[in-house]
C-alpha cells in the first residue's frame, strides 16, 4: 500500500476538510495523490481556488499539492486509503453527537473496496471506532474486517493557530486492527510526520490516549477557574499567584479563562458518556465540566456587581465584548464561550457591543444570533476583553479610557495588561 501511494498507483482521501482535514489532505498531496471529500459544495468550491475557508492556511500551502476536491462518491470510490476526520460535537444535552462520524461511515460503506484501508483521526470515546463505525462500513460494504480490508485509528494533534507544532513536527499515534494494519498504517503517516510515529497496542488505547490529552486540559483548566474564583474573595490576583508558583520547576503553568472551542469544552463528555454506559459516574471530569461551563455567568456576575455600584440604571448599562473566537489569533468560534458570555450579559438586560478582527460577522449571526458592532461607541460602562488577541495588545490604559465612562470596569479575563491600567477599575480572573 505505501509503496503504491508513493509510485502514485494508488489514491488517499481524507473525508472533511475543516481544521483538521485540509491541513491533512494537503501535507500528504505533496507525496501522493489526494482525493479531498467534503459534503459542503460550497467549500469544495473555495478550495479548489486555492482559498482555506478555515482561514488557517495561506494559499501557498496548495501549492505544488496533487489533490483533488470533490464531494462526488464516484470520484471518492477511486481511493484505497481512507482518513476520516470529521467534527465529533455533542448536542445540548452535552451528549456525544456521533451524526458526523455515522454519516461519514456510511460514506465509506458505500465506496470501500477490497484490500483498502479505514483510518479514523475524529476523537471518539474509546470503543467508537470498533463498535459504532465498523459495523456501518461492513454492513454498507458488504465487506468483512480482515479479510477484506484494514481499520485503524490515529487521533488528530492539529491545534488551530498554532505554526509552531504543525502536523510534521507532532509525534503521531497509530493503531490498527491487527499487526499488519498498524505497520502499514504508521508507515503511511510517517510519509508526512518527521517527528516520527508512536504505535499504540490497540484502537481503544489510542482511542483513549486522545480524549484523556484534552480532559487533563480541562481539570486542570477547571482547578485554576475554581482557584480565581476562591482568590476574588481573598482581594488576590490569581496571576500574581501562579507567576510565583510558578518559580517551582514541577508547576505546572496552567492559567484561568473560558474554556470552549471544538476539543477541550467537549472531548470530556465523550468519556464521561461512556462512563456513564459502562456504570460508573466520573465524578472529577464532570466537576471540572461544572466550573469551566460556569465560568461565562460568573464572569458576567462580576461586571454586574460592578455596575449595580456604579450606575444609575444597570438597565441602561452599555458593555463592550472584545473577542469571540474560542481562542486567541483564529477565527473559530465553535463553542465560543463567549457567546455564553454575552447571552448572560444580556440576560441582565444590559447592551452589549462585540468585536472581533477574526471573527464571521455572517457566522456569528447565524450561529448565536449576535453580529460584530460596526462604530464603537466612547461611552461604555464596562470593557470585557475577553480573548487576548495579538491585535489587543497594542492597546492601553489611554485606549480604554477613550471609550469608557470615569468609573468604568475593565474586566481583563486572561490578564493582558495587568498592572497596566491606572484610570479606569482593573478586574481579571
């Protein structure tokens, strides 16, 4: 199989094209044929123009790649080496939403040939790949594992924003159904991944290895929330605190702040789901769930506090909401908790303003039914800034005094400019 990749006789195709997927689908289109399958015409049309509708990558990164676009099934049928790498959310119950990861099973059912080979890279809870996929591909294929053709599993490391720690440069984990499907598999990412491969003993182990690389995010994440939350009532700068524990070697520097995006808000749940059907309650996961998902109230209870002391009529309160992507210097906002932030905020029947340099006016409306303020006004009664972006940090004390009332709040979530404003009231996490 690899060597037939190499020699260009045989075809890989990645299924979904969004963060994870296109950076995939192209790293390998510049060794070997690529076939990249989305459901989304719209997409597949901008991709084919060179243009990442992730805003990700540059149109440099399709240069030189022999890839094809499709959402054809006749055009996906003439690959041999699958990746699927499609979203795996959960619903508003915050149960895993298997729908993506089904539908792109059943896609594969229904082109898989003899000897090809199934590699999921969509983080699942440790079982998924084997119990829910496989039996949709065999059922759809007509096909039997291992005597007609190889699964296996390789969880994605692709971090959004991130040009440092891209695909080549991350350790890769491979697994496969049996020997064979693993030695094939790891000798195919280790096409494109110079940091090299790890060869997990089975699907569940790299299943599991995933899932619990962003839940000890999220625990830890959810222990610094709950300790700004404990150091507010002491007058204690959280930040001050962990920059001097953090003196100590073994620290470990994890920092206060809301916790969405696509990985570390929802990865969580898939194992404590599966906890859950196996009899046992996950009691601390679903602790640090608590707090990390609080987190957009209480913050939204501190701006009010400020504002019931400082204003005449909360009611006629104006707050400024800087960032809504997930995270700094991209612009996903997919489980953006500060959407939350701003549904609380107008809970309070307060007019809240938001901005973002890299955040979908168009998306944002359609996804949480708010847009982008277009003139900012001089008169706010609080600035939220609520993802630190690059484009942030030029700004000071000056800047937030020019656009906020003599007692104003400027509530600094991540800690930007500490110690930097001197005329309107600091408050960070």
């Amino acid at each position: 199989m690899v060597e037939q990749l190499l020699r260009k006789e045989k075809k890989l195709a990645v299924i979904g094209l969004g963060y994870v997927g296109l950076p995939i689908a192209l790293e390998f289109a510049r060794h070997v044929p690529v076939i990249g399958f989305d459901i989304n015409s719209q997409r597949i049309a901008l991709m084919r123009q060179g243009i990442d509708p992730s805003n990700e990558l540059e149109a440099g990164a399709f240069a030189g790649c022999d890839i094809v676009f499709t959402d054809s099934l006749d055009v996906l049928r003439e690959a041999s080496f699958y990746i699927v790498a499609v979203p795996t959310p959960v619903d508003e119950h915050n149960q895993p939403d298997l729908v993506p990861v089904t539908r792109a099973s059943e896609t594969i059912g229904k082109v898989l040939s003899k000897g090809d080979y199934v590699v999921y890279e969509s983080t699942v809870y440790p079982g998924c790949t084997e119990e829910d996929c496989l039996p949709i591909i065999e059922s759809l294929s007509g096909l039997k594992l291992g005597a007609d053709f190889k699964l296996g599993y390789s969880p994605e490391r692709i971090n959004p924003g991130d040009k440092e720690h891209t695909l080549a440069k991350i350790i890769k984990v491979v697994s496969g159904s049996d020997e064979e499907a693993t030695d094939v598999i790891a000798r195919t990412y280790e096409i494109v991944v110079t940091a090299g491969v790890h060869r997990a003993s089975s699907i569940k182990v790299a299943e599991a290895a995933k899932i619990i690389e962003n839940t000890q995010r999220d625990l830890n994440i959810a222990l610094m929330n709950e300790l700004s939350i404990i150091f507010d009532r002491m007058d204690i700068n959280t930040f001050e605190v962990l920059e001097a524990a953090g003196t100590k070697w073994n620290f470990l520097r994890f920092q206060p702040g809301l916790v969405g995006g696509h990985c570390i808000g929802v990865d969580p749940y898939y194992l404590t789901y599966k906890a859950g059907k196996l009899g046992y309650d996950a009691r601390v996961i679903l602790a640090g769930r608590v707090i990390n998902d609080g987190m957009p109230a209480y913050v939204a209870k501190k701006v009010v506090q400020h504002l019931i002391g400082h204003t005449a009529n909360v009611a006629d309160a104006r707050v400024l909401v800087m960032g809504t992507t997930f995270k700094e210097n991209v612009s996903d906002i997919r489980n953006s908790k500060v959407a939350a932030l701003v549904q609380e905020l107008k809970a309070f029947s307060l007019q809240v303003d938001v901005v973002d340099p890299h955040a979908s006016d168009e998306e944002l409306r359609h996804e949480y039914g708010f847009g982008l303020c277009a003139q900012l006004s001089d008169k706010y009664n609080a600035v939220v800034l609520a993802v630190p972006h690059a484009d942030y940090k030029a700004l000071g004390s000056d800047y937030f005094a020019s656009i906020t009332y003599e007692h104003g709040l400027v509530a600094d979530l991540k800690g930007l400019y500490r110690n930097q404003i001197t005329n309107r009231k600091y408050w960070s996490l």
